[in-house]
C-alpha cells in the first residue's frame, strides 16, 4: 500500500494541473475565433480582446470570449476590437483613463460584469452592428475608420 501512495499523488497533482490550465483564460483550448491582446494593470479586471474577421458579426464568440475571460471574476470588463493594432496597449488604469479612455479607441464590443449588482451584458458599437436595440449600443460609440 505504501507503495502506491506517490505515484497516487502524482497522479492526483497532474490531474489539477490540467484543471488549472484548461481553465486559464490563455489555455491552448481557447476559441480561436477571438484571442486576448492586452488589459490595464492595477485594480478591476479590465481586458481588450480582438475578434477574427469572419466571426466579426457573430454575438456568440462576444460570450465565449467574455464568458472565459470574466469567469473567476466579480468585477470584469472585456472591450473588443477589430484587430490588436487597433487595441489599446497593455496600460495602468490611472493612465488609461486619465488619457480618455475609450474615447480614443474603436470599440467594437464591450461586455460589462458586476456580480455585486448583477450586471452582465454585452453593448455594441450600433455604427458596426445595426440591427441591435438602442439600450444595447455603447452611448460614445463612433463610427470605425475604413
């Protein structure tokens, strides 16, 4: 019986291994359809993701995305882009924001979690996705450049 004992705890260490990582948020598992490129650092979870281009209008790879991003998460933001040059850089949230915010960016996407209040939703930039209602539509939203 001793015997059998470490290789039960290897056994038992790989195993929650693999569990860690299937559940990180870069894991090889990942949808490819979308992919995190940056976040600010420094207080609330705050990402920015890039979504392909002929998954672009497809509400659900918003979801997936967001679902494994925000899923450990109370407080999470996930804003999306048409391509990681068009994505902020990785930044503080003191300087980010000091500096406008998304203002300066085309925001595609961007879902919004607060477990605390019981907020979950995706708003869209109604300029790229027409047919969404307007209490879906990010209110700063500008139109995105050709």
């Amino acid at each position: 019986m001793k015997n059998n004992q470490p290789i039960r705890e290897i056994s038992i260490i790989g195993i929650l291994a693999l569990l860690v990582a299937s559940c990180s948020p870069n894991s090889s598992s990942q949808d490819s359809r979308w992919k995190r490129v940056s976040g600010l650092i420094g207080g609330a979870a705050y990402h920015f993701a890039v979504v392909e281009p002929s998954s672009f209008k497809d509400g659900n790879v918003y979801k997936i995305a967001s679902n494994s991003l925000c899923s450990s998460s109370n407080w999470c933001e996930v804003a999306f882009f048409r391509s990681e040059a068009e994505a902020p850089k990785t930044q503080s949230n003191a300087d980010f924001f000091k500096a406008g915010g998304y203002r300066n960016y085309g925001v595609v996407a961007i879902y919004q979690k607060n477990a605390n209040t019981g907020l979950n939703r995706t708003l869209f930039n109604c300029y790229v996705f027409s047919g969404v209602g307007q209490n879906e539509c990010i209110a700063a939203a500008r139109p995105l450049p050709s």
